[in-house]
C-alpha cells in the first residue's frame, strides 16, 4: 500500500515538473522575442534616445511673441531613453545642441518650412542652438517672424532635433497650433479688462470703428473714463455709444467686470459737518466719513444704510463731479481726512454771536469744548463752561438748567449743533451772520 501512494506522488510531482518547464520556456522565448525586437528597431535607428517636448505648446501664437505653453509656461525639451522613459544625463549626450524648425500643416500632410535665400530664419532665436543641461533644458525668447502668416494655412507644428550628436537622436514635435499677426493682440478682448485698457478691448468695441471714434471724441478713451461717464450720466453715454440695447447692456456689464483698482471716490455732501460719502468706480458705496471718522458700510446701522441706500449721496456725488476728490487708497483718504480736521481745528467755525448761543444751549468743560471743534478756544465771547468728569467715551456734565446729563460724545455734538441751529434761525438780522 505504501508503495502505491508514493509512485502516485512521483508521478504528480513529474507532471507538476513538466507543466513549470514548459511555463518557463514559454516565457523564455517571449521575453527573447522582444528583447530581439528591441535590439533590431535600434540597430535600424542607430539609437534608443530621443527627444520629449514637454508641456502642451499654446492652441494659438502670436508673431513677434515668445513661443509658451499652455498656461504661459515655457516649453521643456528633454532627451530620455527611448526604452526606458527615463531622462538621459550620460555625457555628451546629456549636452548635446537642440535645433528648433517649423512644420507645416495642411491636408496633404506635413512638410517643414523651408528657409528663403536672402532671407532671415522664420524663427527669431533667442538662444538657439540652445544647449541641454543634464539633458534638459527650458525653451526661451524663441518667436516666430511675421512672415510666416503669408504661409497658408496658418497652423504649424514646432519640431526639435540634436545637432552634431555622434548618434542619431528622435526628433520630437509639438500639437498643431494657430499662427496669428501679433497685431492679434491689440483686438483681443478681455473678460475682465483693466481700468487702464483702451475701450476697444470692450466687447461690441472694434478698434478704430465708429463707437469708439465717437467715444473718443467726448474723451472716453480707457474703460476707467468710460465707468466714471456711465456713474454720472449714464443716457449720454447710451447716446454716445448708439447700438442696440442687448449690445449695451453686455459693453457695461463687460466694463462692469473689470478689474476694480484700490482707487476711492470721496463727495462731501455738508462741508460743516464734514459729512461724506465714499465709493468706488462701480458706484458702489464703501462707506462715510463725518469728520477725521470713517465708517465702513457693514459697520453702520440700518438708519444710515437707509440714508446711503436712498439714493441721496450718490447722486449728489454724481451731480457735482467736479467736487469729487480721488485718492489712490484708502488709507491716503484717511490721512487726508486727520490732516484736514487738524489743520481746521484752529479755525474759528462760527461768528461771536452763534458762539455765544451754543455756549448758552450746552455749557461742558474745555476739553470737551476743544474736542467739538465749534471754535477757537481764544475765540472772544467764549464763555468758561463748568468742570465735566469724563468716562471713557461718555462725559458727565451739568447743563444749563444745572441739571446733571450723562451723555456719549456723539449725542453731545448732535445735541449742540441742533440747539445752535434752532437758535440761528430764531436769531434777528445780523451783518455778523447774514
């Protein structure tokens, strides 16, 4: 019985041997039969490199300009192994002289263009032959003549080969691509054009075409002029421009879509209170400034957002442009704003008269009085106000009746300049103020 079971285990353990064997001479003869076929195409080439142009070249170039990529990058050539894929860096190879050409592209193939005797090259080169290093190398300030657009059709391919390599190397090609006059660019319009862009970069606006001549010669000459026209009288632009409603409406909202600049407009409305009204080249309101104070639009409360958002400043603004100051940045208007308040504190704001009659409605300390800026301290007329304690930004003070307030700044300033106002208008003739 043991005899049985082990000739039936060698038996098994024969098959077992014979079905591996013939796995592996299989896979002997196919790994042979490639690597023959390997060794056969680079006897016929004379090589196993070639050369990669890598990163997909621009669907569109312009003459005169720079040869880039997709996303404005510049093309990298590379010579690597045919075989493995990998980057070759074994000298001299890995610094060998890349030439560049043009292929054209047409319905009968492709076919390289040919250099005019007499002529200079189609391609302007800008460190051609470029050189690899470790067999790299970054493509820059190659262009294209203007010449080339005479080529019918325009669509080209860029190709690269070695020059004086001891072996031959692949030569590589780019995808096809469109050849435009790099007059191209001045037409070209922009989906979010800079303030400083002429109007013809605004769609429905063709450079030297009547709209724009019309728009010129009322002096709309860049998209910042034509948003500044349209802020303050919008019809006369609509008049201006003449197209068709669905066109106007995409050149405002084209302009509309520009790229806003840290610029402000600021309109003060009351040159007495200093009250203003601050904004954007898109009439978009940023928020006041009530003195040397500004207050952004999302830190006001909803009685002044009412005010702004009635349509009250802003077309006041509008209406006398012409007093409307600019400022480069925010925080310029802000300065201009503390040097302003500062330089007027020294000014007398009222006559002796009205002086007297806010010093009567209110009496508070000098230092609250000085804060008020209602006048000169050395002002004639200006009575001495009783002692006022201050808390924080709140004051504690008698009034005229002597009864005892508790007060903000702010409700004080409004309190003083109602009661002097009412005081005004009850107040007889006089030279001094009328």
């Amino acid at each position: 019985m043991d005899d049985q079971y082990m000739k039936i285990v060698e038996e098994e353990l024969e098959l077992e041997k014979q079905r591996t064997l013939a796995k592996v001479a299989e896979g002997y003869e196919s790994a042979k039969r490639r690597i023959y076929a390997r060794l056969k195409s680079c006897w016929k080439d004379g090589s196993t490199m070639k050369l990669e142009l890598r990163n997909r070249i621009a669907p569109m170039i312009l003459t005169r300009e720079e040869i880039k990529g997709e996303g404005d990058v510049p093309i990298e050539v590379a010579l690597v192994d045919d075989v493995t894929g990998d980057v070759v860096v074994d000298e001299p190879e890995a610094s060998a002289n890349i030439d560049f050409f043009l292929l054209n592209v047409s319905e009968a193939g492709e076919s390289i263009v040919p250099q005019e005797e007499g002529k200079k090259p189609i391609l302007a080169a800008g460190n051609v032959p470029l050189q690899l290093h470790r067999g790299v190398a970054k493509i820059n300030n190659l262009k294209i003549r203007n010449c080339a657009t005479k080529i019918k059709p325009p669509v080209f391919k860029l190709g690269a080969r070695v020059v004086g390599a001891s072996v031959r190397v692949k030569e590589a090609t780019t995808e096809a691509f469109a050849l435009k006059d790099f007059r191209q660019k001045y037409f070209i319009k922009h989906p979010n054009p800079s303030l400083s862009d002429q109007v013809s970069r605004l769609v429905f606006i063709s450079r030297g075409g009547k709209i724009e001549k019309r728009l010129n010669d009322n002096s709309i000459c860049t998209v910042e002029d034509f948003l500044i026209r349209h802020l303050i009288h919008q019809q006369s632009l609509k008049n201006i421009v003449n197209t068709q409603e669905s066109k106007w409406k995409a050149i405002v909202k084209n302009a509309q879509a520009c790229q806003v600049s840290e610029k402000v407009y600021c309109y003060i409305v009351d040159p007495k209170q200093k009250t203003g009204v601050v904004f954007n080249i898109l009439g978009h309101v940023l928020g006041i400034c009530s003195g040397s104070h500004y207050s952004q639009i999302s830190t006001l409360s909803e009685k002044h957002k009412a005010y702004v958002d009635a349509e009250v400043l802003l077309p006041s603004a509008y209406h006398n442009w012409k007093e409307v100051k600019v400022f480069n940045h925010l925080n310029i208007l802000h300065q201009h704003l503390h040097d302003k308040t500062e330089n007027s504190q020294s000014c007398p704001l009222l006559d002796p008269p009205l002086t007297e009659l806010v010093a009567e409605s209110f009496q508070t300390t000098n230092s609250v009085w000085e804060n008020f800026t209602l006048a000169d301290p050395s002002c004639p007329g200006l009575p001495n106000p009783p002692q006022t304690e201050l808390v924080g930004k709140s004051f504690q003070a008698t009034n005229s009746c002597g009864e005892y307030v508790v007060g903000s700044m702010n409700d004080e300033i409004d309190r003083i300049y109602d009661a002097a106002m009412q005081s005004l208008y009850a107040w007889p003739s006089s030279p001094s103020l009328f």
